[in-house]
C-alpha cells in the first residue's frame, strides 16, 4: 500500500483531473510529473529500446516540423524528458514520441526518460491528451481520440465537450466524421479533402451518395459551397437516385443487385446480360478486388 501510495504521489495529483469536471489540461499534468521527479529519476534510455505507446492516436507526422524540431536538438539538445513506462522488452513512450522520433533523425542514440508505472487506462488518457491539445492532429485522429477517451471514461458527449473545453457541437460534428466511408477517411487523413467538406459529408446518410460526392470532390475539385448546394437540393437528389433505385429493381435481377449491393457496399447494375459495379477511385477498387478474392 505504502508502495502504491509513492507512486501515485511520483504521478502527481495531475492524472486525478482526467476524472474531475472541469476541463483537462495536459500540459500541467505532464508539468507536474517532470516537476515532481526528482533529477536522479531522470535516465538516459537507448532509442533503440523505446517502442510507442500502443494507445497513440497520432498516425501520421509532419515531417517538415520533425525536421524542424531535429535541427533544434542537434544544436540544444533535448530539454523535456519523454515519459515511458518499462515494458516486457524495452520501453513503451507514453508521452514525447515526436521527440523520439525527431532525436533519432538528428542522430541520437540516447533521450532523457522519466520512467513510471501507468496503467493501461492512464497510459490511454495521456496519450489522448497529449495529442489532442499539444499536437495537429488530423481531423480522422482527432475524432477517434474522442471517441476512445468518451468511451474510456464513460462519458456523454456534453460531459466530454466540458471536460476538453470544447462545444458540444464541435464534438458532435467531429465523432460524425467516423460514420464516413474508410476510402473518404483516408482521404480526410492524408489532407487530400477538407474538415469543411468532410463536415458536409457526414451529414449525409446514404453512402453511395457520400462515394460518389467524393469522387466529385477530388476529381473535379468542388469547393465546400458547391457541395453545400448540391446537397441542400435534398429532394432533386434524392429523388434522382429513387428513380435509379426504381427502375434497377423493375427487372428480374433485382434481388441479386440487392443482395451484391450489400455484399460489396458499391452500386451493382444487372442489364443486358452484363453485370455493372461502381468503385470511386483505385482503392475503392482494390477493395473489391480483395472482397471477390481477386487479384489487380
């Protein structure tokens, strides 16, 4: 118990926020387990060692800031410790990978460490925070953290607006980006499509709608007003695609459309004895293929 009780008095008071109601700030909580470890804590750890924290939500890094924050380790080194939890073999970073990852570009085979005994639950939250108010998470990154630590914590989404110091509206918007498409997720990840034409999209319930309007999008470069007018005419369009849906189910093969349709998640035309799948793009297209066990 005494054990216990020195642990959590190494983590700080820090980590009680993330179960308080009031907005979380994580800079104080990382503040205050740096300044409350003493200096003989803090090691140097082999790079090689450190593997990343398996709750990180951030998959995809600026490599122009890496390069940026590498430049300044070389001439400064590095001033913040990370922060790691041992692990079976070597370590697991839960706070600080992109200085990890910015210390081996500049070279270093060693990185300041402050090592501490998280749970699985902590070692989740701080990874979220971290990377939700330190960090430019892609929007993709961004609501999917949400929806780990709503979950983690079992919270509304009203509760986990005021615990981040976020609106309502905005978490809202953002967990709507995850009912998208995997194909119009990548896109939105990779900075190939905009939050505000994502936002747009999400709105939308029928899914081949949401495919073909973002094949538009980056095919022939609709902007965010275009799109908002296109499906603002809710009733021409969803009366174009009752029409299409009609008549594709007034000949004999209706049943078999239904069921590829859904087998496939794309639109299937059987006409004139040939059979007619739509795919959006080359990945959309690779899903196909690996769904009928075919090779491109």
């Amino acid at each position: 118990m005494e054990q216990n009780n020195i642990k959590r008095k190494a983590l700080g008071k820090g980590l009680e926020e993330l179960f308080s109601s009031e907005p979380i700030d994580y800079t104080k909580v990382e503040e205050k387990i740096v300044s409350e470890t003493p200096k003989e804590e803090i090691q140097l750890l082999p790079i090689r060692e450190l593997r990343a924290n398996p709750y990180q939500p951030r998959k995809v890094f600026d490599e122009n800031a890496l390069e940026e924050l590498a430049s300044s380790i070389k001439e400064h080194g590095v001033f913040q410790p990370i922060i790691v939890k041992k692990s079976i073999k070597g370590y697991e970073i839960i706070a600080g990978e992109r200085r990890v990852k910015a210390s081996t570009l500049a070279g270093l085979e060693e990185i300041p460490a402050i090592i501490r005994d998280f749970t699985d639950a902590e070692m989740m939250e701080i990874a979220l925070l971290e990377n939700l108010q330190r960090e430019n998470l892609t929007s993709i990154e961004e609501a999917t953290a949400y929806k780990n630590l709503q979950e983690s914590l079992n919270l509304t989404q009203e509760e986990l607006a005021k615990k981040l110091g976020k609106s309502r509206s905005h978490i809202t918007n953002m967990l709507g980006l995850l009912k998208l498409p995997e194909e119009t997720r990548s896109l939105i990840n990779n900075h190939k499509m905009s939050m505000g034409h994502a936002r747009v999209l999400s709105k939308l319930d029928d899914i081949y709608q949401i495919k073909e309007l973002t094949d538009k999008i980056i095919t022939e470069g609709i902007s965010v007003r275009e799109l908002e007018n296109i499906t603002s005419k809710s009733e021409e369009y969803v009366r174009r695609n009752k029409i299409v849906k009609r008549s594709s189910k007034n000949n004999e093969y209706s049943y078999l459309e239904d069921t590829l349709n859904e087998k496939l998640g794309t639109k299937v035309k059987i006409k004139n004895n040939k059979i007619e799948i739509s795919f959006t793009n080359s990945n959309d297209l690779n899903r196909l293929l690996e769904i009928m066990n075919l090779d491109k």
